[in-house]
C-alpha cells in the first residue's frame, strides 16, 4: 500500500509537470523520449524479462502508444480538474469488473466497496469543473477512451509483471520501447521541431520521465504481491496528490467538493487495506 500511495505521488507530479507545459503534445513526447534514455541506461543494471512476459511487454507498448496519443488530445482541450479524473476515476472499476472475469481475482465486500469509492471521489473532483465556460465534448470523449486504454494496460501488465520475474526490469523495457515509439511518430509528424524540444528541454523531460517510472514501477511490482483490482484503484489516490499539489505549491483555492473528494478517496484507500 505504502508503494502504490508513493507512485500515486510521483503519478500526479508528471502530470502536473505534463500539463504546465506550452504544448501537451511536444511535453508528452519530451518525457517519453527522456525516460526511453534513461532507461537505457537503467537497463544495463537489470536482468531482462523472463520470455513469457515478452507477449504482454509487446501489446502494452502498442496500447501505450495510443495512451499517449489520447493523452495529447484530452489535455489540448480540457482542463486537468476534468480530464484527469475522467481518465483516472473510470478505470479502477472497469478494471476491477474485468479482473475478477478474466483473472479469476475475488475481493471481499470490502475491496469492492474501497474500489469503486475510491474511483467515485476522484469522479466527483470532475464535477467540480467550472462550469460557467463550457465544457468541450472532444477532451471528454479522449478521457473516456484513455480510461478504457487504462484499463487495457493495467491487467496486460499486471499479468505481465507476474510473468517477468522483475516488474522493474519489465517496467524499464516498457518505458524504453514505449519511448522509442513515441519519438519516431513524433518525428514524422512535427519533424525537426520535435528533436529541437527535447535536446533544449531535455532536464525536464528527464525529471518527468523519473516520476513516471518510479509511478508505474512501484504499481506494477505492487501487483505481483496484491490483486489488479486494488493496485489500479488505490494508484488513483494520485489526484488528491494532485490536489495537494494545487493548494500548497501553486496555490490555488481547494473547494469543499474537493475537499469531500478527498475524505472518500481516503475511506476507500482504507477499505482497501483493512478488509
């Protein structure tokens, strides 16, 4: 519990890090493309994945691709108190339904009530949205096809983290060959724009590349010691992070939605663990 919590936080400062940026698209591939180096360097310091992980670690590439991709478009048009939990708050349940059919994972009546808390208080931060200017339906329909590309990633890794012997190590090639991929679409379509971004941004990217390997390696490992369903739901604490984040370092005005968003978010992190 206490890793999940610690990558929801690392989870919530790559975002945050995402979304003040200029362009989301050119920020999106500068921290893809950092973290594919550092992990080449990671890598070298890590045994490679047992064979039969390799089906999931390929898949999941190919699904990330479209998560980053769909993450560009959500967050062009749509402010983070929106599209963040729209994209994360969807997910655990989602997850959770599909593992108990797929993987054959039984939570008790406590683990199902902690998940879809958890994912009910950070769907209820969406609502606290401002209204009065509007809320675009393209950004929305991203968020909601990123949270079923989520859920797609979530159980492939899980079961390939389980496969791989080391869920850092299948983390690190996940990263590299996701960044990989990311760079050279990015390429043909921006061109040089795109290499000038990274090599003048690069210390950036590198720290927004750290904070989303030290997030997703810390779930992934998490998963290879407790149910999908949990892990996915307690990563989604990331947004009262976030929220954190807003009030004490950028200081903007916390609501008492939000405020209540946080006390359910909490209850369920603590069903979670207790029952």
């Amino acid at each position: 519990m206490i890793a999940v919590l610690l990558g929801a936080a690392f989870h919530a400062s790559w975002n945050a890090l995402l979304k003040s940026g200029s362009d989301p698209f050119l920020d999106t591939v500068l921290v893809a493309s950092c973290i594919a180096a550092v992990m080449a360097v990671v890598l070298v310091f890590l045994p490679v994945p047992e064979e039969s992980s390799w089906r999931c670690l390929i898949a999941s590439v190919v699904i990330h691709a479209f998560y980053y991709g769909f993450l560009v478009f959500a967050y062009r048009g749509g402010d983070l108190s929106l599209v963040y939990p729209i994209m994360r708050g969807t997910a655990p349940a989602f997850t959770a339904l599909l593992s108990t059919a797929l993987l054959g994972e039984q939570p008790s009546w406590g683990g199902w009530a902690g998940v879809f808390l958890v994912s009910g208080g950070v769907l209820l931060l969406a609502a606290d949205a401002p209204r009065s200017q509007g809320v675009r339906l393209a950004p929305v329909v991203f968020a909601l096809l990123n949270a079923g590309v989520i859920v797609g990633y979530t159980l492939v890794d899980g079961v390939g983290a389980r496969l791989s012997g080391n869920a850092f190590s299948y983390t690190g090639w996940l990263l590299l060959l996701s960044g990989i991929v990311v760079f050279v679409i990015s390429l043909a379509i921006r061109g040089r724009q795109v290499a000038r971004y990274v090599l003048y941004r690069w210390k950036r990217g590198v720290l927004g590349g750290s904070f989303a390997f030290a997030s997703y390696s810390l779930a992934l490992w998490a998963m290879t010691r407790a149910p999908i369903a949990f892990v996915a739901a307690l990563r989604e604490t990331s947004i009262l992070f976030s929220a954190l984040l807003a009030l004490f370092v950028l200081k903007e005005r916390m609501t008492r939605l939000r405020y209540v968003s946080i006390a359910i978010v909490t209850a369920g992190a603590v069903a979670i663990k207790v029952f």
